[in-house]
C-alpha cells in the first residue's frame, strides 16, 4: 500500500476536486492527477468519473474512502496516545482514595510524584469505597483505590493486597494477655464500628451474626485512624490493619490477630471500556508500589 496515494486520495474526497487537493496539500496540480491515476492502476478500479474539468466519486471511491477515514481516525488517537506519553511528566490527575489509604500511602505517593514532575498537579478525594466506584464509573475520576465489595457496573478492579485486620486493645484491657483474640472474645465487649459502609465492618457484622455474638456498639466513626486512637484511650476495641496503627504510637504495640480471620482485598478501580491516560498508570503504578514497600516494613 502506497500511503501517499492514499493521502492525496483522501485529500481530492475531502476538497471535491483535484485542484482544491492540489492547493491543500502545497503541490502541483499534475502530481495530484499523477497519484490518483496510479492507484486506480492498483486498484483496477475506476475511483473518479471525469467531466472536463470536474470528477465525481464512484460508488467505489466512496466505499474506500469510508474505510480509510477509519484508519486515519485511529491514527489519530494513536497520535493522542504517543503526546500523552511524552508527556508523563505534565498534566493533571484526579484520583480517590479510602481514608486507610488517604493517611498512609497516597501522601508519600502523591508528594514524591508531583516532585519529580513539577508540571503535574493531582486532585486526591477520599471517599468510602462504594462512592469511589460511582465516581469511575461516571468517569469523574481518572481511577481510584478502595475496597473490593462486589462488582460495579462500568467499573473493573485491579487487585493490589490482601490486607489483614488485626483487634487493637485498649492498654490494660482484660484481653491484653491473649495473643490472639477470637470471636467469642467480643461477647460484652465495648466494640468501636465503621458507618463508612465499607467492606470491612459488614465482614464483621456476617461473622458476628453466624457466631451469634454481641458486643456493644456504644461508638460508630467513619475513619480506621480515629477508631484505633479512640482505643488507645480506652474507649473500646477496634479493628485496624497494620498501616493505620503505624501511625500511631504504640499504636503497632496493641494490635492482636484475630480469629478467623478477617482482611480488606484493596486495589484499583478503572473505568470500563475507557482507556486510561498514561501520566494516570504511571500514578497508580507509584501507588503499587508505596504500597508494597510499607507493608515489607510493617
């Protein structure tokens, strides 16, 4: 295939006439009339009726120019595609994030990425996992990273880690001998629960319900941290994972596994059928890894 007959072709479709081509694309008349006649010779096939001066398309002619404006039109995106990667290092992003992660990994994160890319400026939401996969879902955001609850139309999830919830206790708790706490542990307990609808609390409603066991609910908060501080101060047990109580303290100190065992499946959430800008993977790739570094720390 010849490109350039396929250009100045393309070129007489759009203008109307082998001059008006001619004058678009800066050259000679003749040499227009030369590449059109060259792939009807390819072809076999009669692109143009002539009369005089004027042409008109044949049926032909148009079918291949309906094809052609296809592959010109993914060339294009192409080209989209190619500016953006060399561009990694400029634009803006907007991610969301679950407050877990919003108080451990995405400050390191977004701070080292827009430090080596002084052009780029990043917009980080946080939001519960649920109101993460609406806003991919609508495209409002680029990505997002959350909690893995159930499928989300429109929205596909990258799994990252499989983290797991430890019982954080309060210093000179009844249970602080125990190196694991069960489930029955929690019967009377003054339990600290999540209103942020994420996986984690309905995990522990469904365990609690099969082993028909109940504690207190006498505090409900919306972010892990604050629920790990409000046990530290004796104000009842919490379920944290190793990130949060990082954070904290002594907060690592007062952590004891529970059993069975319950953890967070955290990845990315992508919009379906929406090719992701790559100066966004790069971030989510920054993410991937923050994350994987802080956990081999812990």
């Amino acid at each position: 295939m010849n490109i350039r007959e396929i250009e100045i072709f393309r070129a007489v479709m759009d203008a109307g006439s082998i001059s008006r081509a001619a004058v678009a694309l800066n050259v000679a008349q003749p040499a227009v009339s030369k590449y059109v006649a060259q792939l009807e010779r390819r072809l076999a096939l009669k692109l143009f009726e002539r009369y005089g001066n004027r042409i008109a398309p044949t049926a032909e002619a148009r079918a291949l120019f309906t094809q052609i404006q296809r592959v010109f039109s993914g060339l294009g995106q192409l080209e989209r595609f190619m500016q953006d990667m060399a561009q990694l290092r400029r634009g803006h992003v907007t991610v969301a994030s679950l407050p877990l992660l919003s108080l451990t990994v995405m400050p390191q994160v977004v701070a080292a990425f827009t430090q080596d890319r002084p052009d780029v400026s990043i917009a980080l939401q946080t939001r519960s996992s649920t109101r993460i996969a609406e806003w991919v879902s609508a495209r409002q955001i680029d990505f997002g990273v959350g909690i893995y609850a159930s499928t989300h139309s429109g929205v596909s999830f990258e799994p990252l880690v499989d983290l797991e919830l430890f019982c954080a206790l309060p210093p000179g708790h009844e249970l602080e001998s125990k190196e694991e706490i069960g489930v029955h542990d929690l019967a009377g307990q003054d339990v600290i629960a999540l209103s942020n609808h994420d996986q984690s609390q309905i995990a522990l409603d469904v365990l609690l319900d099969q082993h028909q066991v109940m504690p207190r609910r006498r505090i409900e908060v919306f972010w892990t941290s604050v629920a790990l501080e409000l046990a530290m101060r004796g104000a009842g047990l919490a379920f944290v994972d190793r990130l949060t109580a990082g954070r904290v303290p002594g907060g690592v100190e007062r952590l004891r596994r529970f059993r069975p065992r319950l953890s967070l499946q955290i990845g990315l959430f992508w919009p379906d059928h929406w090719e992701p800008r790559p100066i966004a993977i790069a971030l989510a790739e920054a993410i991937r890894i923050e994350l994987g570094t802080q956990l081999d720390t812990r």
